[in-house]
C-alpha cells in the first residue's frame, strides 16, 4: 500500500463544494445507495479523508450520539459513511482509517458504535469491532420501539456489557 496520509477535518471547516463532493463520492460508491439524509447523518463530526493526489478514495466520519446502555446515557462516537473507492479496496486504506477511528474514539468517547454492510463486516471485525448482543431499541416519535439491526461496538476501556439493552436515539431517517 501506498503511505496515503490521512486529513483530519471538523464539518465546520467543509465548504459547501467539499459537502457536495463528498456526497458524490458516497453515492458512487454506496451504488446509488446513499441519500442526503444519509450524509445529514454523517456531518456534525470529525471527517478522515484519504486522497490520491487530489482524488478522494477514502472516507469515514464519528459524531457524537447519546445513547443508553442498560440505565446509563453514554457519549458514543458513531461511525458513519464509511467508504472506500471501488479501485481502492482490500489495499489496506479501510483499516488505516478504522485505525485512526478506534484511536480518537478511546480518547474521546465511552465507546463506538456503528450499523455495518455485509461488505464492511469483515473489516470491523478485524480492527476489534464486537458483535452487540443485547436487546437494541431506538427512540422515535412515537416513543420507543425494538430494533433488528445488527450493531457493532469499539468498547477498549470495557464501559459496557454488550448483552445489556442497547436504546439509540432519534434522527430523521435510519435511526442506527
């Protein structure tokens, strides 16, 4: 693999060209797949960028969600828009990224979390991505329903048992 360096950016700092260039890099590589609710989901964090000269071949963003594990609210770094270009892929950028993820959320957050592709599976699981275990509810206008995604968590300093109930809370479009 080549040494591509990673650029660490606030959603503040993107102008509204990089936005629109980072919808279109999800989109191209989520196949259509990728909505502007689902980019919504993906600001108002930290973004880790990965380019090719100038090209973006790499992405993955963590915003901080309150989430309730058993009785307790925790500070969750959740992965979102996590991508890598189609040309890209099985070089080794997906893990560089989930590297620098896991670090900044053991600084940063109780624990991680994230709703993963049958195509990313592999890859959390690699970097020390749990399966959860527990019952998964989320939190919607119309209080609080069950679940049946399938969560994964980074959980390094053991703030959580990954077989208590697990409660998101409420955002337009896919809760998790």
């Amino acid at each position: 693999m080549k040494n591509y360096q990673i650029e660490i950016k606030h959603s503040y700092e993107l102008k509204e060209t990089e936005k629109e260039a980072l919808f279109l890099f999800l989109d191209q590589v989520f196949k259509g797949n990728f909505s502007r609710t689902d980019l919504s989901h993906a600001l108002g964090g930290i973004h880790l960028f990965i380019k090719d000269k100038e090209t973006l071949i790499g992405h993955v963003s963590i915003v901080q969600r309150s989430m309730v594990v058993g009785e307790k609210a925790h500070y969750v770094g959740y992965v979102e828009a996590m991508a890598v270009s189609k040309n890209y892929q099985r070089q080794g950028i997906g893990q560089k990224l989930m590297s620098q993820v896991n670090e900044i959320i053991e600084k940063a957050y109780d624990f991680g979390a994230l709703c993963s592709s049958e195509d990313g599976f592999s890859l959390y699981q690699k970097m020390d991505w749990k399966n959860w275990h527990g019952e998964l509810k989320e939190f919607g206008l119309s209080g609080i329903k069950d679940s049946d995604e399938k969560i994964l968590v980074f959980n390094p300093k053991d703030t959580i048992n990954i077989n208590d109930n697990f409660i998101c809370d409420y955002r337009e479009g896919d809760c998790w």
